[in-house]
C-alpha cells in the first residue's frame, strides 16, 4: 500500500474545501451587491420625487 498522499485525493481535497468557501462568499458579495442596489434606487427615487415636487 501507499501510504503517500495521491494527487487525485489532494485534488478531491481541495475541491471539498474549496465549494462551501466559495459559496459563502458568493452568497456575501450577492447579498452586498442587492443591497447597495437597493439603497442606489432608493437614492434616485428620492431625487426623482424632490424634482417632481418643485415642479
């Protein structure tokens, strides 16, 4: 037997660690982006609704 350590199971290592890593960042910068978007709407929609009034 070998008792060394496969490139293969490194690579299946680094994949079992990598997708859960990278999910919960993605979901992050996906929920940050919503947000900012979110506010950046809401800023024009006020200066929509401030122009709307002084006409």
């Amino acid at each position: 037997m070998n008792a060394g350590l496969n490139i293969g199971d490194l690579i299946f290592q680094l994949f079992a660690v990598a997708v859960p890593i990278i999910s919960v960042v993605l979901l992050f910068l996906f929920w940050r982006y919503l947000k900012k978007n979110k506010e950046q709407l809401n800023r024009i929609e006020q200066k929509l609704d401030s122009n709307k009034s002084k006409n």
